[in-house]
C-alpha cells in the first residue's frame, strides 16, 4: 500500500522542474512503478513537459513504467557478472518463466529485470530476489529458487 | 556589433563571427565537411558524429564534431587529414549500414567515400539524427516527440506512444528527416540492399577536391548546410 500519495509527494515541490527525478524516484518508492497517469501530474505540478517526464522515465531502468511481479528476479549483466556466465542466468529465468526481461508473468507472480552492476562484484554471478542477494549463482541454483518461490506462492504464503 | 575571431582551417585563415561553430565558418567559407544531424536554424547535439574534424591544440590533436565546438582565437583546425577522412568513411559506412532506405544517406556516404559496406544492413527507418525530436522542440516549442528509452532501445516516439493533442500536425519533424526521400531506383527490401553510388559520375570533381566545397548535386538531397544558408 502506498504510504504516500501523489499529491503528498508533490507536496512543498510544485514548479520545480529541477525536482523531477526526486518526485519520480519517490513515485517508485511509494508504487513500485510510475504509471501514465502519475507522469501526467507530474508534468502538471512540477511544470515540465510530459514528453521530458517520459523521456527522463524511460531513459533510467531504476524507473519501471510498468507494475513488477509479486516476485523481481533482478539479473546482474556487469562485466564482472557477464563473464562468469549472467547470459546463462538470464537465459535460465526467461526460459524456465517464458518471460522476456522487463516483463511479468501471467500469473503476476515474476518479473525479470537486469541491472548493469550491483557493486559486488567478487561474488558474482549476482541475482536479487526482492532485493535479497544471491551470490555465485548458477542456472541450476536459480531454477530451485524460482521453484521454491513458485511453490511458496501457491501454497498461500 | 558582431565581435570576430581568426581562425585557421587547413592552412586558411578565416574571420569568423564568435560565437558560431566551427562547421558553419568551415561552409560558410567554402570548406567542405559533411555532416548529417547540423540543421542551421537548429541547435547542435553532435548526433552523428560526421562533422569530425582534428582540432590541434599545442602539438596534440583532438578529434572531435565540428557542430559542436564554437570558434576561439587562434584555433588550428583541420578537416581532412587522412585519419579524419577514414574515421569518416567509416561512420557513414555504419550509417549506410543502418539506414539503406535513405537517399540523403547514400548520398552521405558517397561523399565520404564510401566504396563497399561491411557491415550487416539493418534497415532501420531512422537514424536518431535528433533532427525531428529538435525541430519539434525548438521552433514549433511543441514538444509532442523526443528520445525515449536508452542504449539499443533508444527511439524517437511521442509520450507514451500516442500523438498527443498538442501536436501542431505542422509536419515538420517528417520534412527534416533524413529517411523520407528513398533511393532514386525505390525502397529497398530486407535482405536485398545494397550501396547505391549510382550518383558516382557527379562525384568526378568532389573526389579530386573532398576538401572544398564544390556545390555538389548531392548536397541537395542530404539537405547540406550550404543550401539552407
Ligand atoms: S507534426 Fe507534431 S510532432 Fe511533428 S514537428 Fe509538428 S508538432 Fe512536432
Ligand atoms: S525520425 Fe528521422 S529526423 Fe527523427 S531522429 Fe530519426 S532519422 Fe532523424
Ligand atoms: S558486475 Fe555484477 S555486481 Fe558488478
Ligand atoms: S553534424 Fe556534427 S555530429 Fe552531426
């Protein structure tokens, strides 16, 4: 549930163009994406185009225009991540869910997304689950956590 | 009053108004640099990477667009040593590659020298020249397209892929683009393209003197600067 409202997060920032990362970024925070809609008051109350408000939406993959699954599954394709074999991983979630990055499943339960480096890059491969770690992954290692997660889902937990 | 500067451009030394760019004293005096995204009512975001031109400053030279480095005094600057010419063949080799389906294109590429294409063709109907996104936004201050998305993805759309209600309709953003008029023999298929240098007759005298402008017919079709002046 969203702790804060578009109108609350607007709050004290009105016809500031230079705020609009700040406001999209909060946006992200409070919905988990920034719906057409939202960017539409964006542009209203902060006076920037909505063509720049897409623009900058879009350019920036920590913005997600669309809502993410119950569970992100967020690859790492770094350097250091692509060497040891992130491609594998990526092919693995996208096969295993019949997904392409940056889209959800079906059933609302996955999202993959990749990310250019995590910072932690000795203990690559690196996948976040929800924002948790795993380090060292490897195709066999993500397909029982999709597995376990899948599992987890519709047992009700 | 409008202040000058001198400039030298191979070996000429040009007056040129402060504040204009290096591309436009070069055009204005005769100089020949090819160049693509330049529109000279629009403002420069050095798109195309064409204009280089080696830039040389105590000794060392730089390698950079003419379209976005304004004039100094005392600047050195040169626009066709052997090394700007290849990295210029080579740009619109891959521009060519990209975006076949474009007279203006192919006419570039011919200008630079270019003889055969060896990368895979794309076929894309767009370059990301900018020209479209800037005239839309700088002289209609319309707004209603820019660059969406980043790296590979990155496209020229509306907000959120719909014309918007602001959107003048005053076509313009279509009359600047590169892609709009096709090779004179007609579009190219996927699979079937190939590099025109039909026009290559008319390149008798540019070839001789790459350097100079020589009001070369192809100019027209990739709408040059010296036309518009
Ligand atoms: S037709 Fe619309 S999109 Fe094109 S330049 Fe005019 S206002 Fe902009
Ligand atoms: S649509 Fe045409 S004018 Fe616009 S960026 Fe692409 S090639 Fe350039
Ligand atoms: S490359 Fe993956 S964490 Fe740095
Ligand atoms: S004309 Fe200078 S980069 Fe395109």
């Amino acid at each position: 549930m969203p702790s804060q409202t578009l109108e609350q997060i607007l709050e004290g920032r009105r016809s500031q163009p230079n705020q609009l990362i700040e406001v999209l970024q909060d946006i992200q925070a409070n919905y988990g994406y920034i719906s057409e809609e939202a960017m539409q008051v964006v542009s209203k109350g902060l006076g920037v185009p909505v063509m720049e408000v897409y623009r900058v939406a879009s350019f920036y993959t920590a913005f997600r225009l669309k809502p993410s699954g119950k569970n992100v599954l967020t690859m790492c394709m770094g350097t250091a991540c692509h060497v040891r074999g992130a491609r594998l991983l990526l092919d693995q979630a996208t096969g295993q869910l019949g997904v392409k990055p940056r889209e959800v499943t079906p059933d609302g339960l996955f999202s993959i997304d990749h990310v250019n480096c995590l910072g932690a890059c000795a203990l690559g491969p690196i996948v976040t689950e929800n924002g948790t770690y795993h380090h060292h992954m490897t195709p066999g290692k993500l397909r029982k956590l999709i597995g376990t997660l899948s599992h987890q889902a519709v047992e009700g937990k | 009053m409008l202040q000058h500067v001198n400039v030298n451009i191979d070996g000429a030394n040009i007056r040129a108004v402060r504040g204009t760019s290096v591309l436009d004293a070069a055009i204005e005096y005769g100089i020949c640099i090819p160049h693509l995204c330049h529109v000279p009512y629009l403002p420069d975001i050095g798109a195309c990477r064409l204009c280089i031109v080696e830039h040389v400053v105590n000794g060392r030279s730089n390698v950079t667009t003419s379209c976005t480095l304004n004039v100094e005094e005392g600047m050195v600057i040169l626009t066709n040593t052997d090394k700007i010419r290849q990295l210029r063949r080579n740009l619109a080799e891959l521009l060519v590659a990209q975006a076949p389906n474009s007279r203006a294109i192919q006419d570039i590429a011919l200008r630079c020298g270019v003889k055969e294409v060896r990368y895979p063709f794309r076929n894309e109907d767009c370059v990301l020249c900018g020209r479209c996104v800037r005239v839309c936004t700088e002289v209609w201050r319309a707004r209603a397209i820019g660059f969406v998305g980043r790296g590979k993805e990155r496209h020229v759309d509306y907000p959120f892929g719909i014309r918007p209600e602001f959107c003048k309709q005053c076509g313009n953003c279509v009359q600047v683009c590169p892609m709009t008029i096709p090779p004179c023999d007609g579009p190219m298929k996927p699979g079937e393209e190939y590099l025109c240098g039909k026009c290559e007759s008319q390149l008798m005298l540019a070839d001789e003197t790459p350097d100079h402008c020589v009001w070369c017919k192809l100019g027209e079709g990739f709408t040059c600067g010296r036309y518009v002046q």
